[in-house]
C-alpha cells in the first residue's frame, strides 16, 4: 500500500486548474462537534453565504476503499476540484472521527482548483466493529472572494452549505489472493514455510512479540 506523509495539502497543477496551496486542519474538531451558534458577519460574508455554492467534484465520484490488512494503520487518497466559477471554503467530517479522518480538514479552492487531501484509517478489526455506517464527509460553502484562509464561522449561521457523503468499502479480497498464493506454492512446490514470510510480513506487517 503506497504511503506518503503530508504536512500541508498535495495539490498538482493539470490543465485549466491553478495550483492551490495547502491550509491549516485544526479546526477538524470544532468542525466535527461544532453547533450552529449566531455570529456577527460583514455586509460580502453575508450576501456570499445566502447564495447556494455551485458544485464540487471529488475523485474518486462514488466511494472510498480501504485494502486489508485492516491491523495496522492505513491510508488512501483523494480529490477535490472546484469546477465552478466562485471562490470556496471546504471541510471534512467523518462519522468515525476517532478512527478515520482527512489531512488537510479544510481548506479555501479558487475557481478552477484542486487539492488533493489523505485520508487516514486506524488499525481495527472488521469482524467486531460495524462499519456499515462509515463515510467521508465534504462540506463546501461559498467563501468572501478576498478570504486568503478558510475560517470556520463560514459553515455556520443559516448559511448555505452542501454536503456529498461518501461511503467507506473495507476490501479484504487482496488480502484473501495474497493468503491463497501462498498456500498454494506451498503445496505445489514443498517450500517451507519459512519462505513465505516475507509475503506474511507484507500482508500481517511485523510479527508481534
């Protein structure tokens, strides 16, 4: 499973987007706990935030997959891209905060901008835990035009703010391959098991003492 660390967000610059750099996650708590609370907003906050945000597109567009193994932690990635013609303020929630959440949390895209942000998930055990509910939350709501960082009194209030859920899908089918592999060069070709540590070593991670 390829892995990379990220201290800000990896944004790349393709054709007809800009290239937008990386913003603060610290308000990934509030975001995950926060309640609407009144606030005192500029004339422009207050006009920008009764207008509905036009649409974001993520990659990927459905779900997001985690492989086995599942015991240690893993992480994958993904995309948002802001196709419209006006400035945007993001943030992630997940409904498991404890176990999977987004680096960088939030964020502002200019028209035409993408980021591409990592999503974390904890070591667990699927067998015992019920993941049927978990999904990755993009929140998205137009920003003032000259707002240079996200702040987080723009999801607040009765302004208007969108949502797009996507669920999680824990896929252990690699994991199921790799194991029958293994097994079956043991039984066709008489290789110790021995041999075969490396692939437990990739699939289990380091034996525990």
């Amino acid at each position: 499973m390829p892995r990379m660390l990220l201290s800000e967000a990896i944004v790349r610059k393709a054709p007809g987007f800009r290239l937008q750099h990386g913003s603060s996650n610290t308000s990934r708590n509030a975001l995950n706990n926060h309640t609407s609370s009144t606030h005192k907003s500029s004339p422009t906050t207050a006009t920008t935030g009764a207008i509905s945000p036009e649409d974001v597109a993520t990659m990927p567009t459905q779900k997001i997959v985690f492989n086995a193994p599942f015991d240690i932690k893993g992480n994958c990635y993904m995309r948002v891209i802001n196709p419209g013609t006006k400035r945007i303020g993001y943030a992630f929630k997940t409904t498991k905060p404890k176990r999977i959440n987004v680096s960088p949390s939030t964020g502002v895209l200019g028209p035409k901008e993408f980021v591409n942000v990592a999503i974390f998930c904890g070591a667990f055990d699927p067998g015992s835990e019920d993941t049927k509910s978990d999904r990755v939350i993009v929140q998205w709501t137009n920003a003032p035009d000259p707002a240079a960082a996200f702040k987080l009194e723009w999801f607040q209030g009765d302004r208007k703010v969108r949502r797009k859920a996507l669920p999680i899908e824990y896929n252990a089918f690699l994991r199921a391959i790799a194991t029958s592999t293994a097994n079956y060069m043991i039984r066709l070709v008489g290789f110790e098991p021995t041999l075969i540590e490396p692939l437990e070593w990739m699939m289990n991670g380091p034996a525990k003492s």
